[in-house]
C-alpha cells in the first residue's frame, strides 16, 4: 500500500478543503442522465440477453452474469449519489430515481440514505460506531469479551461469513425491515420498495418462468451485493485506518486517512463509479460520482492518501481489530504476540 497521508502542517499550505472541493459539487444534469442511461440501458438489454442464452448454455449465462453485477453496481452508485443529493439539484428528482434504483438493487433508499449520513458523521469516531459501517472492535474491547461473544465476533468477521453469506443476509433480508434509526418516511419507503421488488418478481416470474427468474438474476444479486459489501469494506478497513476517541476526532481527517483511494483498473473503477476514490466522496459527499477523478487529479492535496491497488486489498482480509496502542488495524494472530510479552 502507497501511503501518503496528509498532515495538518501539509495541509496548511494549501486552500481551505471547502474552496478545494467547491467547484466541483455542482451536478451536470446532462451527465447525470448519461450516466442514467448508460447504466440502465445496457443493464436491461444483457440481463435479456441473459435469459435467451439459457437456451444455449448456463456457462454463457454466467459469464454474461459479470458485466451485468457491474452494471447494477453503477445503478447503486446512482442511488447513493441521489441519497447525497450529488445528482440532481432537486431533491424529489434525486428521491424518485433513488427509489427506483432501490427496488433494483434491493435497497430501501431512503433508510439506506438515513443510515449512511451517520456513516459520513461519525466514521473514524470510536463513540459512535455501529450504525451504516463494519462492526470493529478494538484490541482492549475483543479481549474482554466473554468466549461466546468472541465467537459471535470472529464468525461475523471471517471472509466466507462477510463476503459470502453476509452480502445475502444484508440485501436479501435484513433491508426488508425498518432499522432502529428509521423514521415514518424511511419506513413508508422501505415498505414501497418491498411492494416494488414483489411486483417486479410475479411480473417476471410469471412472463419468464420462475426458475429462469432465478437463474438468470440470482448470479447477478450474489455477485453485485458480494461486490458491494468488498468495496465498502477495503475503503475502511486498511492497515493504517483513522479510529479516534470521540474528543480527538477530526471529521477532514477521518476523511482523508480513514478513507483510501483504491486504485482500480479503469474498466472497474467505470463499474463502481469511482467510489475508489473514496477520500474524496468522505471529504466531500456532493461531489457527483463522475467528478471525483477530476477533483482528484487537479489537487495535491487529495492525492495524499493511502493507496490501494486491487491485489493489495487482498492483505486487508485478515484485519479483525483496531490496535489502540500502535493506532492500526490487526488480525487476531496479533494477540499471540500480545500475550507471549
């Protein structure tokens, strides 16, 4: 991992980060519905294709199965960016896509929205974890746990339970419920998406079969919400992370150190709209998804960031705990070393 955090002495010889980020919050509505329907047009039209190549063979299905997880991933991103109100200058506008994309994407859009606004307020924050972000425990809290409640927590953070079963669980079932932080608004909203995804499913199963239904949306829903729950984790859960104690917490720097950039291969950074470069969208969630690498590239400032490439983000599976002591993310192997001293 490239790693060139800024610091409050390097950030004192440039702008203020609001003058930095300003020019680029405003949303271009022409690109917003480009981004629209390069999205969803070729979405639908694989997904068709999809369902006539089961006809053929299901390893071409499956194979067309990976272009159209990443088209519903840039359909995500259009929710997320409307939950922000980086889309569209109006807010009804941004509402009435996102639901959209929420039914789509098996998302209540306006909990989701709710949820992921404490996720921006509070990431890096030890006090007020828990709501629209990973569980992290640190060193001190894990070892203190009884043996059960370390159990439930290693089996919450290993791989196959939080890239595997986990992305399921979170799509599937859990946004199918009102959250303990969700408003009237939120609730009515989630109850319409869930009205939207049945009728979407007797309407489907009904003109194509059921099991095509399945067959051909499944690998999609597996791959897009596995895909979604990795590209939240890895701009998290890098070694050299923020965690502060709530007094200590500075929002700018949870932004640009709690936050990486991962750096992907220009095919895959289209798919996932630029969410790499999450720094920036921490530092500065109005800025639209396609003006990201614009801010990026003109600033210096916001290119002082922990890097991560594709094969790197692999070394951040077996980070499990925050280290308070040495101020970095660990495995549990880490404890041997704690308890052999």
């Amino acid at each position: 991992m490239a790693l060139r955090l800024p610091t409050s002495q390097s950030m004192s010889a440039y702008p203020s980060w609001q003058e930095i980020v300003a020019k680029y919050q405003n949303p271009d509505l022409r690109r917003s519905l480009w981004q629209i329907v390069n999205s969803f047009a070729p979405f639908l039209i694989l997904w068709y294709l999809m369902y006539r190549s089961l006809e053929y063979s299901y390893w071409l299905t499956l194979v067309l199965a990976l272009p159209t997880a990443g088209l519903l991933m840039r359909v995500f991103i259009i929710l997320h960016d409307c939950g922000h109100g980086s889309f569209f200058k109006s807010q009804r506008a941004s509402d009435m896509v996102g639901t959209v994309c929420g039914v789509l994407t098996f998302t209540p859009y306006l909990q989701w929205r709710h949820e992921h606004a404490i996720h921006h307020a509070s990431s890096g924050d030890l006090a007020r974890r828990g709501t629209g972000d990973v569980v992290t425990l640190t060193v001190k809290e894990y070892l203190a746990l009884s043996w059960w409640e370390k159990l439930k927590y290693r089996v919450y953070r290993h791989p196959l339970v939080m890239f595997g079963i986990g992305p399921t669980i979170i799509f599937l079932f859990t946004h199918r419920f009102p959250s303990r932080v969700a408003g009237k608004r939120e609730r009515l909203n989630l109850h319409l998406t869930n009205l939207g995804l049945l009728a979407l499913f007797l309407v489907l199963g009904w003109a194509i079969g059921f099991k095509a239904l399945l067959l051909v949306h499944g690998p999609i829903f597996l791959l897009s919400s596995t895909v979604g729950v990795w590209m939240f984790y890895v701009q998290h859960q890098f070694e050299d992370t923020y965690w502060k104690e709530h007094q200590a917490w500075d929002y700018v720097m949870a932004a640009l150190q709690g936050s990486s950039f991962y750096r992907l291969p220009k095919l895959l950074q289209w798919f996932t709209g630029n969410i790499g470069l999450h720094h920036i969208h921490h530092l500065s969630p109005k800025i639209p998804n396609y003006n990201l690498q614009k801010a990026f590239d003109e600033n210096p400032l916001l290119q002082q960031v922990t890097i991560v490439t594709l094969w790197e983000s692999l070394r951040t599976i077996p980070l499990r705990l925050w280290d308070e002591n040495q101020g970095r993310m660990v495995g549990f192997g880490h404890l041997k070393t704690l308890q052999s001293n």
